[in-house]
C-alpha cells in the first residue's frame, strides 16, 4: 500500500490513478464535507480568543505542509517552478494565512470569494488523479484543499467576516495581479500557473479547448470567473439573510 507513497506521477504505473467522479473520489469529497460541517460547528462554539487560536494554527499547518510538500519534492530530485504556490490555491494558501495572523478587509474578501470557491473547484476537479490515494502528494492536495475551504467557512458561518458587492474590485484586483504576474512566469518558464495557457485536464473547460482553440477557452474561463465571483456573493448575501431569519425567529 505505501510501495508508492514517495513516488512522483511520472514513475507511477497508469493502474493506480483514480478517476474524477469514480468512488475514491466520491469518499474524498463526502469527507471532506464532513470534516468542514465538523470543523464550523466546533469553530462557532469557540470563545473569540479560542477561535483566534483555531485559525492560526490552521493557517500555520498549511504552511508546513506546503514547506514539507517543497522539500519531499527536491529530495526526489522533482522540484520544478510549476510546483511553486503560483496556482490559485497556493496563493490561497498565502492569502489565508495573513489573514489568520493580519485580519483586514482586503484578505477576508479575496479568501472568501476567491478562495474558498477556487479550492471547491480543485476538490471537485482535481488535477492530481495520477497519484494514487496512499501517496504524499494525492494527501496532500486533499488536506489543504479542504482546510482552505474550512478556513472561510468558518470566518463566514460565525458572522466575523461578510462579504460585501462594493468591495468586490479588491477580488478583481488580487486577480488581475496574480494572472499578470503567472502570465509573465508562465510565458518564461513554460508552466501553466491559474491554467492560462490551457485548462485541467479534468475542468469542464478542456472540451472548449479542445474544440474551439485558445482565444474562446480564454473568453468562456474569464467570463465564468467574473460569473462565479458575482454568484459567490449572491449566495452569500441569501444565506446570510436566511441565517438572519433564523436568529430573529429563535431569539422572538
């Protein structure tokens, strides 16, 4: 079972991938759920000091494991610029952790509408199905996935942190950044950091590719970014005023 544990995608054998929607993958994802439900419900029982304690200590295990996950890969000799935290969900990495220690607006609004939805997508298309499940990288991307998604959880179910449409350019902003800049890494080493140069190939988005070429698959991915960034905070807005409801009925 752990024959291949340290043994990078390349020098697996086909057999041992799993496939997206296949039961591995479904057991990952039903976890994962579980483990958030878990985690917000034990967050919100907190004291504010406690809370505090939670989320950094979430904060600096991501970042640990992000270190460990660098150092596993240069001790194989596989430790290249496209496993650096470029993607959006190694920024989130970043993004969440100032936020944990720095709390503001600008970090709390990029984590919550940015963050949060990006990590949804990489646990339901997951880009790591070459590696088997007992392996350190397959682990990896499903634990701090799901600790990315845990962390704005936990902020947005409690009520310390609510998104607001008016703040929405500082999402734009954080993302018009990161693109320019992966661009520019992309362009010079060959990688394809926040899939600007061609999609994953378990997205949606690589039957687009596929069949209409790069300039279409660049205009859906932009537009359905801009949709689901105005659709997280509609989602956002209509809970929270369910959850409002809700307070007023009990507390009545």
């Amino acid at each position: 079972m752990f024959d291949n544990y340290f043994t990078y995608w390349s020098d697996l054998p086909e057999k041992d991938a799993f496939s997206v929607f296949g039961p591995v993958h479904m057991i990952w994802l039903m976890a994962e759920a579980a483990f958030v439900c878990v985690g917000v419900y034990i967050y919100r029982k907190k004291e504010p000091y406690k809370r505090r304690q939670m989320r950094r200590g979430i904060a600096a295990l991501m970042l640990v494991m992000e270190v460990y996950k660098d150092l596993v890969l240069a001790a194989m000799g596989h430790m290249e610029v496209q496993h650096l935290p470029l993607q959006l969900c190694g920024l989130a990495i970043l993004v969440e952790a100032l936020y944990a220690f720095v709390p503001c607006a600008f970090f709390g609004e990029v984590m919550c509408i940015l963050c949060m939805p990006g990590a949804v997508a990489a646990l339901i298309f997951p880009d790591w199905t070459r590696y088997p499940v007992v392996n350190f990288m397959s682990l990896h991307s499903f634990i701090v996935h799901g600790l990315l998604v845990l962390m704005p959880c936990m902020v947005l179910a409690s009520g310390e942190y609510v998104p607001r449409i008016r703040r929405a350019y500082m999402v734009f902003a954080f993302l018009i950044g990161a693109a320019l800049i992966d661009w520019w890494i992309n362009a010079l080493a060959d990688c394809n950091f926040m899939f600007l140069r061609w999609p994953s190939a378990n997205s949606p988005f690589m039957g687009i590719y596929q069949a209409y070429g790069y300039g279409v698959y660049m205009a859906v991915y932009a537009a359905v970014v801009c949709l689901a960034i105005f659709a997280v905070y509609g989602v956002i807005y209509i809970v929270s005023k369910i959850d409002m409801g809700t307070r007023q009925v009990k507390h009545d």
